[in-house]
C-alpha cells in the first residue's frame, strides 16, 4: 500500500514539476523575484493541519535549513514550486505552487494536500510589498457538471467536491460515499482551473485518467 502510494504521489508531482519548468523560464525572463521557497518561509503551517504528521514552526525551519525535518524532507523544487513529502515512505505529501501576475511581482499561491482521495488546498496573495493575504479558491461546481447526460447518482450515494491542487492550476475533486464508506462513480468530465495571469478560469473537459 505504502509503495502504491509513493508512486503515485511522485508520478503527480514529477508532472507537476515539469510543467512548471516553462513557467520558471518565463518568469526568469521577465524578471520576477519571489520564490515559492520565499513565499513558504511566510506562509503559515496551517495546510500542514489537515495530515497526520503536522508541521511546526521549529520543523519549518529545518525544511528551508536542510531539506529536512523530523517527518517531513523536500522532495523536489523549482522557483515555482516546492513538494513535501513524509519520511520514510513519501505517503504523503504537501507541494506548494506559484501563480505569477502579468506585469507585476505579485504572485498567487496554492498549497494543498496530495496523494490521497480527499484533498485540502489554501490559497494566498503575495503583493509586490511582500505582504501575504488569503484569498479565495474557485467555487465548487455542482456535483452534476461531472456527470454525462442523463446520468444520475444512485439513490444511496451522496457526493461533495473538493478544489485540490492540480497539474496545470486547480482542480474540482468529486467525492463520493454510502452509508458504508466510499463509492466509485464514474465519471463525463473533468473541471479545471487554469492561471491566466490574472485569475484562475474555469474549463470542462472529457475525463481522463491523468488528472
């Protein structure tokens, strides 16, 4: 189990990584400063409060020092981005993401949870003073939006949709139960949110396995 899950997690965030290796050399190019390690340094822990291992401002400080913590050690970075991942199996993992602005120093980012069925993201505001502000995802968009035409959940499920961090910005996660745990349901479509230099806008898809 430990090993289907490390793989997971680390083929998302390999795809995450280089996807965001173009972003990098675009913001270089324009002269951006601000790091995803700068923004971490002054982020608060609180996403860290929705895994089993936690992280505290001393731990914090040992990640940037050394790249590793009590639990925790940094499993990949660029200037936009940096992952988290648990020691000793790389379970779990945190990976935070820069979206800049067009023609600012201003950046948004979003740190979320990864590698499990539910999911936790933050968004916050970098402005070009270095001042952080929360701000808010996306909406959710209604449990139908990933249902094909004419399909209809079954009387005994229920579902909720999470805004997780996602390959090319956010995503919607559906999430299904019964009153015995977990359903699968398939599932039409998939639902992004994709930066465009200025806010997230949102897109429809057919499903794919990769999101």
């Amino acid at each position: 189990m430990f090993r289907q899950r490390s793989c997971t997690v680390f083929f998302v965030l390999a795809l995450a990584l280089t996807a965001t290796l173009a972003l990098h050399c675009a913001a270089a190019a324009a002269g951006h400063e601000r790091s995803a390690r700068e923004v971490f340094a002054a982020l608060p822990e609180s996403i860290f409060e929705n895994t089993p291992e936690g992280l505290g401002p001393v731990e914090k400080q040992k990640l940037l020092a050394s790249g590793q913590a009590d639990f925790w050690e940094v499993a990949g970075e660029t200037e936009d981005v940096m992952v988290f991942a648990t020691l000793p199996f790389h379970d779990v993992a945190v990976a935070l993401r820069l979206f800049r602005h067009n023609g600012s120093n201003a950046v948004d980012a979003a740190i979320g949870t990864l590698g499990g069925p539910v999911c936790t993201v933050e968004l916050w505001r970098m402005d070009v003073s270095g001042r952080l502000v929360p701000v808010d995802t996306p909406p959710e968009p209604s449990v139908e939006e990933f249902l094909g035409k004419d399909q209809k959940l079954p009387p005994d499920v229920q579902a909720t949709v999470m805004i997780c961090l996602g390959l090319g910005g956010l995503r919607a996660q559906p999430l299904f139960w019964t009153s015995t745990g977990m359903a699968h349901v398939p599932v039409a479509n998939d639902i992004g949110y994709q930066w465009n230099g200025k806010s997230f806008e949102k897109h429809v898809q057919p499903h794919s396995e990769m999101q």
